[in-house]
C-alpha cells in the first residue's frame, strides 16, 4: 500500500512478524505524495491492510 492510498483509521500488518501500523494523519490533497513511492514493506515484503 503506498501511503497516497492510506485512509485514517486503517492499519497496515506485516503478514511475517505481526508488525502493525495505524493510519493517524492521512494525505491530504496528494500533499506528500512526492515523498511516497513505492509499497510500505516490512521484512522485505508489501504490508497488507488488516482485516
């Protein structure tokens, strides 16, 4: 997931080692999106949005 398609509230988890992120702020406007590219990846592989 890269963080342009984040929305507050979701939570990313790292299906290897349960690591978790929480959305607190998300993108307004695209504001950041020049410094997000790519997945968000842990344990060299993409998060997954939690279910």
């Amino acid at each position: 997931m890269n963080c342009t398609d984040l929305k507050q509230g979701q939570i990313l988890v790292c299906e290897r080692c349960g690591f978790e992120l929480q959305v607190v702020n998300e993108c307004v406007d695209n504001s950041c999106s020049a410094g997000c590219t790519g997945d968000m990846d842990c344990c060299g592989e993409p998060m997954k949005l939690k279910e």
